[in-house]
C-alpha cells in the first residue's frame, strides 16, 4: 500500500471513529431525555401552578426585552408579557438605538413617559438617553440607548433592575401564559439554582391574538419545519441531557432566567461575542467552580417561549454562521478550562463535546468526499462503506425521529395527525440535503471565524402581525 492510500485509509478511519464517540455522546443524552420527558409532564401535574400565584415563596423578576428595529412584533410582545400569570413582575424594553418606529410604538400604545428612576451603573453600557414610565401599566418600563448590540442593552436593563431574578426575553418572541410559573419552580424548589430557562418554539405558522398563540401549526415553508426538527432535538434531547448532568452550557437569549447579584458579578454580558447567551453561562460555571460553590444551572422542558425564525435560505444561512463561529469565539475565550480539575465536568466533558460539535462539519463533509473516493479507488472494503453510511444517515434520522416521539408521547404541541405526519415525514428526508445545506453554512461559519469577522448580520422579521393575517 503506497503512503497516499495508507494516508486515506487513516482519514477514514478517523471519520468513524468521530462519528462512533459524537453518536455515543448523542445516544446518551437521549437516554436522559427519555427518561426526563416521561417524568415531566407528572412533575408539571403535581406543580399547583394556580396555588403558586398566591404564593410568597415566588420572587419578584423583571422581564429584559432588548428591541433594535423590533416594530412589527413589539407591541404583541409587550402585550404577552404583559400578561403573564406571575405575581409580581416587571417589563423592561430596551430600545437599543432602533432606526425605525420601535419606540414611537410602545409610547403610542402604552402611553409612555419620561420619568426619573434610579438607574445604577453596575455594568458598563453605552449611553441611556431616557427612562420611560407607562401610565396605563405602571410595571412597564423603557429605556431608550444609544446602539450598543443585544448584550450592551440586557446589561442596561440589569442595572435598572430592582428583583432578584432576571429573565431575557427577545422581542419576537411570544411567552406562554404559566411559562414563568414553570420556569421559575426548580428555583423555589432548590436554592443552589443559579439560572433556568424553558423550551424555544417556533412560532411560525401559528395564529398569534392578543399577544399568545391561539393556534398551534406547523410553518408553510420546508424551511421551517426542518427548523421545527432541529428545535425539537436540540431542546427535548440535548438540553435536557445536559442539564441532569448540570453541564448545561446555554441559556437561551430568547427565554433565560438568572438571579440578579450573579449576573452582576460575572460582569453580565459580553460583547466579544455573538452568542452572548452562551458565553455568559460559561462565565457563571466557572465563577461558581473557581470558588468551589454547590450551584445548578436547570433546563426544564415545559414552559414554553414561542419565537419567529427564519423561512429564507439568505437569512437562515447568515444565523447558522453566526452561531456556527459564536461557539467557535466561546471556546477560544475559555480554552484555559479545558482539561483543568478545578473546572470539573466543564474542562474534562461540556467544553470537549462542544469541540467535536465545532470540528463537526469539517469531518463529515471530508468523510463525504474522502470514504466514496477510496471506495471508488477499490481502498475500502463495501462493509466500510455500508457502516459509514449507517452512521451518517440512518443514526442521524433516529435521533429526529426519536425527538417527534418525544414531543407526540409527552407535551403534544402539534395534535392533528396531519401535522404528525407531516413532521414524521420531514424529518425522514432532513439528513439528505437539508442536513448537508447546513453543514456548508456551519462550515462557512468556522472560516469566517478564522477570518476574524465579528459582525452581527441583519435579521429580517415577518412579525406576527403579518403572519397572523396571513393565516
């Protein structure tokens, strides 16, 4: 065997060995996630949440709503925090430098105006030009800021807060009425617990009135239900795996709830990233590691924020590459946990895992080119090229079709057997081309990172508002 055929050789038994530890990895936190669904939706009958509105054990919270351009989806969002079945809470916006009629929004329909509250600069953030107070809801307040990107704004409506907890929220998002009765529970319940969040849904689709989805639908578009897929695993696999192991290492941005002094003490958001809601719970891990401090980071898969994502191929694309090369700035910021017996299960398992995420497409689009060629080249034996194919496809399709089941046997969002059929279907045919489309963009996400580029992309919103009428 001459040194080019060993070389390919070697390369594809790289590729499997890759594939073989990412699926034990995939395969284990769906063990946990089975084993978690079946077990929540008793927990969630258990709760008393209507009992819990009378409760003194539940801490006040303020809602952080970011909002840069946000007209077509604010005033609904608003309106569904608004109503929240919750006792005490507050709703801060923050106008972060918006161009278009954002604020002009919210003053017209809450009837805004200018007042004087305090307002301590705990974290640094680009210039307040104002603090509104509405008059026909006194617990709606609204900065107005000179542009400084999503974590310069959470970071201002940090220091405005008065409430132990914090909860992020993002602008085109629709929370559900009892969601921070549910997410807020594993904190009431156990004092360690630092940070929680709940499911992201999409909302695409759906009949939104009055500020709450009042019809459960799939999107129109393949792009969103692939998406739909994608939410699925990620929330009611990984995210629970990962939070019974207390390596959870995302809070989402668009629904995440942290105690207040942590988050100051941390330092808040980062701006030296575009997943700011990652970086930050890295941040929080290692502050409670370093001073040798019993905490819990929870997911909890039943409160449910519903959220717009994007149905263009353009659009999708330029969010796939920015989370792609976010993870990538998350782990070069903290390369110094890796490995470290201080850090625990961060430095010796969640960051590594996340490294095999981020090399992920690199490897299976080599596997790609490199198994066929040496197959064609007579390198390779057919039972290789039988087993790659196994876990490249078939692997990949049971982890979707496991988190479908997972959602049909426990929350049952999606109810008609029209709409199960439909998702069944999708996700069937999600690993050939949908799944390769996004490895291109994550790939393109990782040069772009090893480029240097730092820039947000623009996002464009339909807005619930259109969509509903459009239904």
């Amino acid at each position: 065997m001459t040194w080019a055929e060993s070389l390919l050789l070697f390369a594809n038994f790289l590729v499997l060995a890759f594939y073989l530890l990412l699926h034990v990895f995939y395969f284990f936190l769906l063990f946990i996630s089975v084993y978690a669904a079946y077990l929540q939706p008793r927990r969630a009958r258990l709760a008393a949440f209507d009992r819990q509105l009378e409760s003194v054990t539940l801490p006040p919270i303020s809602l952080l709503m970011p909002a840069h351009n946000e007209e077509k989806t604010i005033v609904e969002s608003v309106h569904a925090l608004l109503g929240m079945r919750y006792p005490e809470l507050t709703v801060i916006v923050i106008n972060d430098g918006s161009a278009d009629g954002t604020l002009e929004e919210l003053i017209r329909t809450f009837s805004l105006r200018r007042a004087s509250l305090a307002y301590e600069p705990w974290l640094g953030t680009r210039p307040v030009l104002g603090v509104y107070l509405s008059t026909r809801n006194p617990r709606l307040l609204v900065i107005d800021k000179v542009r400084g990107g999503k974590s310069d704004a959470l970071n201002a409506g940090i220091n405005l807060a008065h409430t132990p907890w914090v909860c992020s929220v993002d602008a085109d998002s629709v929370l559900e009425e009892d969601a921070l009765l549910r997410v807020m529970r594993p904190a009431v319940e156990d004092a360690r617990v630092v940070a929680t969040s709940g499911v992201i849904r999409i909302a695409n689709g759906c009949r939104v009135g009055g500020g709450r989805i009042t019809q459960v639908r799939l999107p129109a578009s393949p792009l969103g239900v692939f998406q739909v897929i994608e939410y699925l695993r990620g929330f009611l696999q990984g995210r629970v795996g990962w939070s019974w192991l207390n390596g959870l290492l995302i809070v989402s941005g668009a629904f995440g709830v942290f105690r207040t002094d942590v988050l100051r003490a941390v330092g808040g958001y980062s701006g030296q990233t575009v997943v700011e809601d990652m970086e930050v719970v890295v941040r929080i891990h290692r502050y409670f590691r370093e001073r040798r401090q019993d905490y819990r980071i929870v997911f909890v898969p039943d409160p449910v924020c519903w959220t717009e994502v994007p149905e263009s191929r353009p659009v999708l694309a330029r969010q796939r590459r920015r989370w792609h090369r976010g993870l990538a700035e998350v782990l070069r910021l903290h390369r110094d946990v890796f490995f470290r017996p201080r850090y625990g299960l961060l430095g010796w398992l969640v960051l590594p895992y996340f490294v095999l995420e981020l090399i992920a497409p690199v490897v299976e689009i080599a596997g790609f080119v490199c198994v066929p060629l040496a197959w064609k080249l007579g390198w390779l034996s057919v039972r290789y090229m039988i087993l790659y194919l196994i876990l490249a496809f078939f692997l990949g399709l049971q982890l979707s079709l496991w988190a479908v089941l997972i959602e049909e046997f426990t929350y049952r969002r999606y109810t008609s057997w029209g709409e199960l059929s439909r998702l069944i279907r999708y996700a069937l045919v999600e690993h050939v081309g949908y799944h390769q489309l996004t490895l291109a963009w994550r790939l393109q996400g990782l040069y772009e990172f090893l480029r240097g580029r730092r820039e947000w992309g623009v996002q464009r919103r339909v807005g619930f508002r259109s969509r509903t009428a459009a239904t």
